[in-house]
C-alpha cells in the first residue's frame, strides 16, 4: 500500500493520531479532517510539494482561523499516477474530500466518477459570472470551483533591458543587438507565438478537424518564423520553463517567457533586476499565452460534515475579499477568478503584465478548444509527440515541412 494512502488511513482512524498499526484499514474519517489530494512531476516531486502545499497553506489562513479544530491533511501523487491513485483509494471509501485541479482535469475526474458536482450554483454564478461556463456540465452545475489562473508572461533582467519588446519583430531586433533570448519548445509554452503570427485560427480548424481545403499559410508563416528564431545566434530554445529559469537566475540570459508561478522564486535570486513584461505580440494578431486554471474539485467519500468543511473551505479561497488580496498579491504572480475583482492595471507593472497576459488570452475564446485538442488529441501520445517533433524541429533536426505535415495531420496522428 503506498505511503500516501498508509497516511490517509491513519488520519481517518482516528483525530489526532498520525501513527497506528497497519495491519487493519478502517475507511472511518477522522472527525475535523479534511483530505485535500493533488500531483506533483516526478521529476520536481519534492520541490512541487512545498510550493503547492506553502501557497495553499498561505491563503487558506481564514479558514484555519475559523476552524481551528480542524486538520488539513494533504496527500500528493505523481501527476501521472493521481488518476488511478485517487481511484484506487476511492473504491476503499478513502477518496480525498478535496482534489486540486487543472482546467484540462476537472471532466476526466467526473467521467471516472471520482468527483461530485458543487452544491449551491447560485453562489458560484455569482463569483464566475459567464467567464467560466465551461466549468459546468450539461445540467448547469460546476464540476469543479475555479480558484487562480498562471499566466505566461515575459521575465527580463532589466539591468540589461531598459525597454522589453512589446512586438516579436522587436524581439528579434533585441536579439540582434546581442541580447540572449530564451524560449521553451513545449508545445503549451511555445504556442504564444502562434497567436503572434496569425496562426491560431488555423490550428483551430486543423484541431476540431474541420472540412478545409486550404493549405494552412498562416500556419507555414508561424513555422517559419520559429526556425528563422532558431537560426539567430542569440534565440536559444530549452526543453522546459525551468531551465528558463535557471538561465535568467545565472545572467545566461536576458529574457525568457516564464509563468506567474515563477515570479516568487524569480525574484528571491534576481531581487530587483527582475522585471516582468507581457509577451510580444505580432504584426497582425496578439500573442496567445497559455493561461491555466486551477481550482478545487469535490470527491465522493465525504461524509456530510466532511462536505460541509470541504465547501467552506473552497469558498474561503474564492469570495470577493479572498480574491482581491491574492491579485494584489503580485509576488505570487497569480491572477483572480472572482468576477467581482478588479484590480487597476497601473497598480503594478507585474500586475499589469499579468492582467495583460490574461486579456490577450481572452481574446482567443473561440480558437482554444480547438488548439487544445490539436495538442492533447485524437492519441494520449499526441502531446509527448509534438513535444519531441518542436524539440527536433528547433534544434534543426527536423525540416518545416516534417513538422507542417505532423500538426496539420491530427487526424491521423
């Protein structure tokens, strides 16, 4: 039995008690205890659970002061496991009372019938407004509360750059003056420069597989512009955000893309030589950073009073005033779901970067259903083969029209 759920086993069978034999499973919940589940990359498994778990801690205070007889106990999963995990715990009546999740997670969790929908509509409406329809199922009700959204945004050493590019024409120039550029080929880091050159009506089209007999130009143009990218001797290309990171930290490079959730770290190693820019936009189109939601979704062994507890504690973190203080939270980085919350832009730069980043987005509602599934569908491989296909195409293995015919092939893919 994993070590994860020998913990949750002990929590529930009795209040207080984090050790007991393990001879016997008890599937009765410790009173006053409430489970929250969420996954972490293997290969940052440590590191994710001190960031995951100290931001949670951080802003649910409220709720602790309000229940101080109550236990938050947190079980963490691979990412890649927690689907099967939390099943598997669940058919023991072990399940989690809260299970922390990403925009692309909420649907497969209630298709495995490991989740429950939120009771009391009417008070999320109220908080979501019509920004977050697709939270919902067929009869209106949320599968899952959004709670904050990542925004990918521009990070630069400003002791290098005084003025951070505001198009990707400028961004080559900057590169040109022999500034280092650094961008990530994941697919879902990458996609940003789609936007800014025109392209994602097209890869919309080639995700929801529509009837077309056009060669996708706009597509060709984005292809283009990111192997002339990796021709400039100072536009580097790395496999993931946190090498990025790394290599802004160390002065190897003086703008990357990054996410809001790196801006804490960022900015205990940069201090004050860090700053924070939207991302470029094209000629002919805004960029299209990728955004995600997170926010809490309900699992099904709750007890009534377990519910209860789990309810309370999601609209601790999602009322207007909880809201408010997160956004103006900018060393956090993280933007508000709340429909109620309005922060002026001109409060902060990093603020107005992370509004910015969010508007640009925004601006792409139509196209992202099917941008997403070009990435994540019709196959489970399909990301891991983008993933591999940009990695090969940056580093000049693969040719344009190799990685064309991949893209615009989903269907087949």
């Amino acid at each position: 039995m994993p070590s994860a759920r020998r913990l949750k086993i002990l929590g529930r069978a009795a209040a207080g008690l984090l050790t007991i034999s393990l001879f016997g499973c008890s599937s009765i919940k410790a009173p006053k205890t409430l489970f929250i589940t969420y996954g972490a990359p293997k290969n940052s498994f440590k590191k994710s659970q001190t960031r995951v778990e100290g931001l949670l801690d951080k802003y649910a205070i409220a709720f602790e002061r309000s229940n101080p007889e109550t236990r938050i106990v947190y079980i963490t999963y691979p990412s890649s496991e927690i689907f099967d995990q939390i099943s598997k715990d669940s058919d023991l009546n072990l399940g989690p009372d809260i299970i922390v999740v990403g925009n692309f997670d909420p649907f497969e969790y209630m298709s495995r019938n490991l989740t429950v929908t939120l009771p009391d509509t009417k008070y999320f409406q109220a908080i979501y407004g019509t920004r977050y329809e697709w939270a919902k199922n067929a009869d209106g009700e949320y599968i899952f509360a959004p709670w904050i959204r990542d925004p990918q945004v521009a990070c630069y050493n400003n002791t290098r750059i005084k003025k951070p590019p505001s198009t990707i024409q400028e961004l080559e120039e900057l590169s040109a003056s022999g500034y280092k550029i650094g961008l990530s080929s994941d697919p879902f880091e990458l996609i940003w420069t789609a936007g800014a050159n025109n392209a994602f009506e097209e890869l919309n089209a080639v995700g929801k597989q529509m009837k077309t007999d056009q060669s996708y130009p706009a597509i060709k143009k984005w292809l283009e512009w990111l192997r002339k990218a990796a021709l400039y001797q100072n536009i580097l290309f790395f496999e993931n955000i946190e090498s990025l990171r790394e290599h802004l930290q160390s002065n190897k490079l003086d703008w990357i893309s990054c996410r809001g959730s790196q801006l804490e770290e960022l900015k205990n190693k940069m201090g004050k030589t860090l700053s924070v820019a939207p991302l470029p936009n094209g000629p002919e189109s805004k960029a299209a950073p990728i955004v995600p939601t997170y926010g809490f979704a309900l699992g099904k062994n709750s007890s009534q009073s377990q519910r209860e507890l789990a309810l309370k504690y999601i609209k601790t973190l999602v009322n207007t005033i909880a809201q408010r203080k997160l956004e103006f939270d900018d060393e956090e980085g993280f933007v508000a779901v709340n429909q109620n919350v309005s922060i002026p832009p001109e409060s902060s730069k990093t603020i107005n970067a992370l509004i910015t980043a969010g508007k640009q987005t925004d601006s792409y509602d139509k196209e992202w259903a099917g941008v997403i599934s070009l990435l994540v569908q019709p196959t489970r491989n399909r990301y891991e083969q983008l993933s591999t296909t940009f990695i090969e195409f940056t580093s000049g293995y693969l040719s344009l029209n190799e990685v064309f015919k991949t893209i615009t092939n989903a269907k087949n893919n």
